[in-house]
C-alpha cells in the first residue's frame, strides 16, 4: 500500500500529536520534517554552513531530539528553511520516505503543497497565536526550559511571519487540504477528526 498522509501547519498546532498518534494506529512510517530543519539548524548554530550541513545530514544527526526542541534550535531552523537550496537538499530524503511501502506520514509545512502534491490525505492544523504559545510555554517548562510565557508567544510569532513570508515553499494550506482548528478541541477530539478524514480516504 502507497499511502501518504500530508500534516502542515505552525508551531505547535498539534500536528507533532496527530501525526504520531494516527502513524501508530493506522500502521504508518511517521516522519516529523521539522526535525530535518532542526539538525540543519542546530549544525549552524555549531558553526557549519547551512547549505552543507544540509546535504550532510544523516539519521543519527535527529537522534538527539531533546538537545534539537530548545527555542534557539527553533529559531535557527526556522531561518535556515527559509534558504531554498537547504530546502532542495532535503527534498528528495522526505519524497522517497513519503512513498515508501506501508505509507508514511509527514508533518511539516511543505508537505501537502510541495513535498507531496499528490498525498492521498492532506490536513492542515492550526490554532490561535496564544493557545499554541500557551501549549508550547508548559512544554519547555516541563521540559527544564527558563522561558516566559511573553517570550514564547514572541517566538512563536516570529517564527509564523518568517515560515509564511518567506519565498521558498512557504507556509500554506493546499487547496485541497482539510482545515483543524485546534483552539479549542482537546487532543482526543482533534485525534477523532483526523482519524475520519483519513478513514474516509483509505475506504
Ligand atoms: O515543526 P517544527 O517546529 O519542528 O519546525 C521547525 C522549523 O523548521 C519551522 O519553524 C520551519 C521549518 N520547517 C519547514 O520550513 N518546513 C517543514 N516541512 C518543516 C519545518
């Protein structure tokens, strides 16, 4: 089976939650894009150049996800993407794990617009500037994190205007896209509708 579920959206939205949890349940290979963005930018902030460090990148370099979900990664990631020959070294990794036997989900930005255009199921989960600040405030705190919760609605705003703004495959619903709002649902009801949409496809 060639199944591709495409799951965009900004910062903590709860595409991270969705795209796991429907990966689990429906039996599909699960692939967060912005861990891609995040080594690259990681590698920079070490000292590399961006482009390189793109076209470097191996498995082992995602491994170790907490040391990649500090702010400053987020930042440094969200600058890098906005660089379309960083963008263009990542292309091909996340098209062929799109297609791979069994089905795959992404989640990303990019994923139902550029990566896979053709992906059977596209949702697109987004949620209020300060319910997302809100959410992704308690999720550094818990994780040891010394933020306030100005700075991470500032960051997390930041990090919208420059995902949306910039040229190389920005930020965007497709066309064909399912819209969640998940501002006001909690995780089991934003779970219980992207289950459906992707129920419905897979008929
Ligand atoms: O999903 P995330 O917050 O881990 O992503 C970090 C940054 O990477 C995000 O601010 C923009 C970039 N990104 C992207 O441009 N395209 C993707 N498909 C995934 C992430």
């Amino acid at each position: 089976m060639k199944l591709t579920v495409a799951i965009d959206g900004p910062a903590a939205a709860g595409k991270g939650t969705i795209s796991k949890a429907v990966a689990r349940e429906f039996g599909l290979a699960h692939l967060d894009t912005g861990l891609l963005y995040r080594a690259v930018g990681a590698k920079v902030l070490a000292g590399a150049a961006p482009v390189e460090a793109a076209e470097a990148l191996v498995p082992a370099d995602l491994a170790p996800e907490d040391a990649l979900r500090t702010p400053d990664v987020a930042q440094a990631a969200s600058r890098v993407a906005a660089d379309p020959e960083v963008r263009a070294k990542l292309l091909e990794f996340q098209r062929n794990f799109a297609r791979r036997e069994g089905g795959a989900v992404l989640d990303g930005r990019d994923i139902g617009t550029v990566i896979c255009p053709d992906a059977e199921v596209k949702l697109f989960v987004t949620a209020s500037a300060e319910a997302r600040a809100e959410r992704r405030y308690k999720e550094l705190i818990g994780n040891g994190h010394e933020v306030t919760p100005e700075q991470v609605l500032a960051d997390v705003k930041a990090r919208d205007a420059r995902d949306a703004g910039r040229d190389a495959a920005p930020m965007v619903a497709a066309e064909d896209a399912v819209m969640l709002d998940t501002t006001e649902l909690s995780i089991a009801e934003a779970l219980d509708r992207a289950r459906e949409c992707i129920r419905l496809k897979i008929k």
